[in-house]
C-alpha cells in the first residue's frame, strides 16, 4: 500500500490545535511538506517545530483568520504564487458555537457559512488549477458526523455541515476527472479543546459535572470512549495518500460507531 507523500505540499487548516494539529503532524510523518493555517502565530511556530522534518520537509504557515474570507483569500493567493505545487488541501476550523436552532441568529448562521463553506471554497478554487497540474489532489474536509445524523444543541453546525458535504460532493464529481478526489470525514466526540468546551458547557446549563456529563456522551457511544485526534488524523491522513486514490466523494464517520445510520 503506498502511503508515501514524499515531495507532496499539503495545506492544513485549523492546525494549531487538536484534529487538524494531529493531522499536520501525520502527515509530515508520511513525508510531506507542510503549511500550516491558523490565527495564532505562537501556537504555529510551536507546532512548526513539533512537525516530523526528517526527509527534508519545508514547513511553512500562515496567520489567517476564517472569519475574514475575503482576506484570507488574498493572503492564499499571494502565498500560492511562491509555490511550485499544493497536492493536499485538509478544510478545517474552529466549530460554530452551539445552542437550540430555535434561537439562532440569522448572522450566526451567515459567519458559520463564511467559515465553513465559503472559506472552503475559496482554498479549493485557489489550490485546484495546481492540484490539476500535477495530476495529484486531495482535499479533505474535517465536517462532523451531524452530516449524517444532526446532533442536539448544535443547530446551527447542523445546518452548515450539510451545506459543505453538499458542496463538496459536487466538487468531488467535478475534480474528478483530474486525479483530484474530495472526501469528508467525520469526526465523533474528540478530545480536543472544542469537546472539553461543549461539555463543560452542558455541564453548566444541567448542573451537573464534566464527568456526568462525559458518563452520557460515552454510554452512547459503541467504543464506549471519545477519540484522540489522532485517530481522526489517520483516516484524514490516508485519504491523502496515493493508496486512496480510488476514493472520492464519500463520508467517513471516525465517531467508535455512534451514528446509528447506515
Ligand atoms: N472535537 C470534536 O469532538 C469534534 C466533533 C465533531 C466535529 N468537530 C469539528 O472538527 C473541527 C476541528 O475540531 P477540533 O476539536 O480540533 O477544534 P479546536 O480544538 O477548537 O481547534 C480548532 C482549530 O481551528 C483554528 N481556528 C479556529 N477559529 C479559526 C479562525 N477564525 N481562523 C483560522 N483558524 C481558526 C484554531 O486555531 P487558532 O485559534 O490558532 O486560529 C485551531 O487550530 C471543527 O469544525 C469541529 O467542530 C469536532
């Protein structure tokens, strides 16, 4: 099975922390050059130096906001233009803020749009002519398992993630034909510092505890524990390799088997 990506630049959004953090460091470990994305210039300059860079690797990254679509747009582009190739774009940042759909905001659900989709998009349209040239391209969304099944108290990341695995089907049958797949994956609870958030957020509006809490979420889930991110950067980091080139357009769950669809 080949899962080199030796010579291959990957952009990583959202990786300064958990599922994307894990998914940089994955896959430099398979040999790729890696761009980080993120706000925080700190925390990318200490996961730059935390990235496997023993063949090599050239990583670089990018402060950029999500919630400035157009100039992240423009700081991508500029940024494209020094380089020679993208063959891995992974979308990802930080979730939309939870809560009842019933009292939603009209804007949250239009920044929860910008961030997730129109971001998306915009890092798709800038990366896909080089991905076409070289006959190489992976993109990979970081979505969440409400694609298949919406979950309680997210109403707003409901709506949004359906949008985006929409969106990245019709990408992924028309990037097709130019050795480009698009795939999502979808986490289940993670330990990262978004599920330690969201719980302690429950625990707060039942008056419980964090670990009466983390006791429900666990029970329904299969495996009976939440994943590492690095377990959700496995499956990411495989869709990125050569061995999954036949793969394209589809969901893959990493939730220890929650979603109760098929
Ligand atoms: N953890 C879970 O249980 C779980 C389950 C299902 C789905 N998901 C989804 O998976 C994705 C990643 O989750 P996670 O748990 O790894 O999240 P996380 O720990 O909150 O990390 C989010 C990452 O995105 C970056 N980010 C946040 N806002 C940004 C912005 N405005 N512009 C640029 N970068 C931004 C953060 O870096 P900076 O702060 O440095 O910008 C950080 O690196 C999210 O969409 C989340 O909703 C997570």
């Amino acid at each position: 099975m080949n899962l080199d990506l030796t010579n291959k630049r990957a952009l990583v959004c959202g990786s300064t922390q958990g599922i994307g953090r894990a998914v940089a460091l994955e896959l430099a470990q398979l040999g790729a050059h890696i761009t980080l994305v993120a706000r925080n210039e700190e925390k990318l300059q200490e996961v730059i130096s935390q990235l496997d860079g023993s063949q090599g690797q050239q990583h670089h990254y990018l402060a950029a906001d999500f919630a400035q679509p157009d100039e992240l747009q423009e700081q991508i582009t500029n940024y494209i233009q020094q380089l020679d190739a993208v063959h891995i774009l992974v979308n990802n940042t930080g979730g939309p803020a939870g809560g009842p759909i019933t009292a939603a905001k009209p804007e949250e659900f239009l920044q929860a749009f910008n961030m997730h989709l129109i971001n998306n998009h915009q890092l798709v349209q800038a990366v896909a002519p080089l991905m076409q040239q070289a006959g190489y391209g992976r993109i990979i969304n970081i979505i969440s398992t409400s694609v298949k099944q919406p979950l309680q108290g997210l109403g707003v990341s409901n709506t949004i993630r359906g949008a985006v695995a929409g969106w990245a089907k019709t990408m992924a049958n028309e990037l097709g034909p130019y050795g480009i797949t698009v795939n999502n994956v979808l986490p289940g609870a993670t330990r990262t510092a978004r599920l330690e958030s969201i719980i302690a957020n429950k625990a707060q509006k039942n008056q419980t505890s964090t670990e009466a809490e983390e006791a429900e979420m666990m029970a329904e889930i299969p495996a009976r524990r939440f994943a590492t991110p690095e377990e959700v950067a496995a499956a990411a980091a495989f869709l990125a390799t050569p061995a999954a080139a036949y793969i394209n357009g589809i969901n893959v769950p990493v939730d220890g088997g929650r979603t109760g669809c098929l």
